[in-house]
C-alpha cells in the first residue's frame, strides 16, 4: 500500500507540471486603438481602447501627441491608466488638443501594458486655433 501511494504522489508531481502550461498556453493579451474621425469641426477626438486578447492586460495606459502645425502649448497628453482591463472590455477616452493652433497635424495614440505589445494609431487631420478637422474615417491599430 505504501509503495502504491508513493507511486501515485510521483505521477502526480509528474504530471501537473506538464499539463500547466498547456492550460495556459492559449491565454493572451492584445490591445487595440481605435480613433473615430468625421468631417466635423470639432474640440473633441473619441478614442476606444479595446482588450481583444483573452487575457487581463495589468498597468494599461494610453498616451497621445500631436505633431506638425504651429502648436502653441504642450503636444503630449497622458491619459487615465488602468490597473487592468478584463478581455473584452472596451474604454471610451476623449481626447483634446491641450494647446492651440494652426496647420495640418498628425495625432497618435500609444497604448501599452505590462503584459501586451505596445499599440499605435495615427490620423492626419489640421488644426484651427482650439478646434480639429478630421477625415471621414476611423483608424485602428
């Protein structure tokens, strides 16, 4: 009887190492940005961060810039970070241009975690004073 327990508690210490990271292997985590544009003049650009992956993402944040054109004020723009973000759920963040200007400017968006490849999305658009033309269109990472 006692061999027959000792037998089975080293299959058992065997086996489970082998078969946890086959549990596990399918699990990952992938985030994505989508900026939504329209022909509108407008103060506001909506941006939806997406965990499409099937993991938790940990310590989520997003930050954007603008680039190009006369900016008057500062071009970087941190947004809220997450301490994590379930699969499936998607953020609603808006973004406003911190400064003002003129020209034609790029806006991009960088989202990373602690668990995830880092994701960009850029749109070309241009800028009068506070306010933003955009294309018609939506960008996704």
């Amino acid at each position: 009887m006692k061999k027959k327990m000792i037998g089975i508690f080293v299959f058992v210490l065997i086996v489970i190492p082998i078969l946890a990271p086959m549990a596990t292997a399918d699990q990952e985590t992938e985030l994505d940005i989508e900026i939504v544009g329209g022909r509108k003049i407008r103060r506001k650009i909506y941006l939806i961060l997406r965990n499409i992956g099937n993991a938790t993402a940990w310590n989520v944040h997003m930050d954007g810039r603008t680039d190009g054109g006369l900016i008057i004020g500062p071009r970087g723009y941190p947004f809220k970070g997450y301490s994590s973000m379930s699969p499936g759920v998607e953020v609603l963040h808006m973004f406003i241009v911190p400064g003002r200007g003129l020209g034609r400017i790029e806006i991009t968006v960088t989202a990373y975690a602690a668990n995830a490849d880092t994701v960009n999305a850029s749109v070309n658009g241009f800028i009068f004073g506070r306010f933003i033309i955009l294309p018609d269109f939506v960008a996704y990472s």
